[in-house]
C-alpha cells in the first residue's frame, strides 16, 4: 500500500526520480545564463528560462522550483537586512572594533548567517553552484513582490515523435508578459 507516499513515480526509483527532478530544474535554471557563457551561439536556447518536456514532467517539476525560488528569495531577503546591518569601517579599525562588539554585528551575523544557509539549502536540492548563483542572483529578484506562480505549463498540440507523449512548455512567467486588459465597460451616460 502507497500510504503517505505522495506524487508521480514515472517508473523510476525515488532516488531516480528525485535525480530527475533536480536535472530539470537545473537545465530550466541555466537557460536564464548569458549568452557568452553557452560554448557556442547554438547552444544558446532560443527562448531563456523555457524547457520543453512531457506533460506529467512539467507537472511533477513545477512545485519543485517554485520551491526553490521562495527559498532563494527568502534568502536574499536576509541578505538585504544582513547588509543594512553591516559596517563600511575597515576590518581591524577602532570603528569596525566598536562595532564588532555591539549588538549590530550579532544582528548581522544572524541574518547573513541565514542567507547562507539558504544558499546551501539550494545547493543541497540543486547540486550546482552555478544554478544556485543563476537562481539567487537573476531569477529570484525578479519575484520579490511575488507570492508564488513563479512558472507556467503551456501544453504543445503535437505529441513527441517517438512515443507520442505528451509535450508542454515550462518557464517562468515574466514580467513584461502580455496580459490582455479588459476594456473599461461602457456606461450609457443619462443627459
């Protein structure tokens, strides 16, 4: 019996599944790089932070980033505090001294202590630096005044050649996405 035993097997074993998960959210991740850090110009994915995969993939993939992404704005969140909280002094002056022994530096060693714990955290579900760098640098602060719905599944008509599986789109929602706005409704004015 599955009891408490949640989500999609795909076939596989739970360490399989979750290798799964990690690769794709890794590649959907590194599409959001530089197009001089591709090898070359080919490599380079036409449409950045968009993967195409079957349907149940996508599905299964969602939460997981979305996941990510909160733990990755949380911890730029504590980063931010961390830096406020900070000294401009220099390391070993009578300045930065003072403020080594207040309670300023126990504040910021709290909160910069969370940020890299949040870092790590990401590490350990990634298990790419330069995914958690892409992640906590570019995507995260793009989702600040977000509160979840960081990615979107669109479905593709035509199935995969070989097997024809379901195919849908993953990638996360932007910002200038084209929102169809409602016209304003027309009022008869009384004269």
């Amino acid at each position: 019996m599955r009891h408490r035993r949640t989500g999609k097997i795909f076939g596989r074993s739970p360490s399989h599944q979750r290798a799964l998960l990690r690769n794709l959210a890794t590649a959907l991740i590194l599409t959001e790089r530089d197009e001089d850090d591709f090898d070359t110009k080919e490599m380079a994915p036409k449409v950045a932070g968009r993967i195409t995969t079957t349907a149940p993939k996508a599905k299964a993939l969602r939460p997981f980033v979305e996941r990510c992404i909160t733990i990755a704005i949380k911890g730029n969140a504590c980063a931010a505090k961390a830096n406020e909280r900070g000294t401009q002094a220099e390391h070993g002056s009578p300045a930065w001294k003072k403020w080594r022994e207040g309670e300023g530096w126990k504040e910021w060693a709290n909160l910069s202590s969370k940020s890299v714990a949040a870092r790590r955290q990401l590490f350990q579900i990634l298990n790419s630096k330069e995914a958690v760098s892409i992640l906590c640098d570019k995507i995260a602060p793009r989702f600040v005044n977000r509160n979840g719905g960081y990615t979107r599944i669109m479905k593709l008509a035509t199935p995969r050649l070989g097997d024809g599986g379901d195919r849908a789109i993953i990638e996360f929602v932007g910002e200038n996405d084209s929102r169809k706005k409602k016209a304003a409704p027309k009022v008869p004015s009384v004269e």
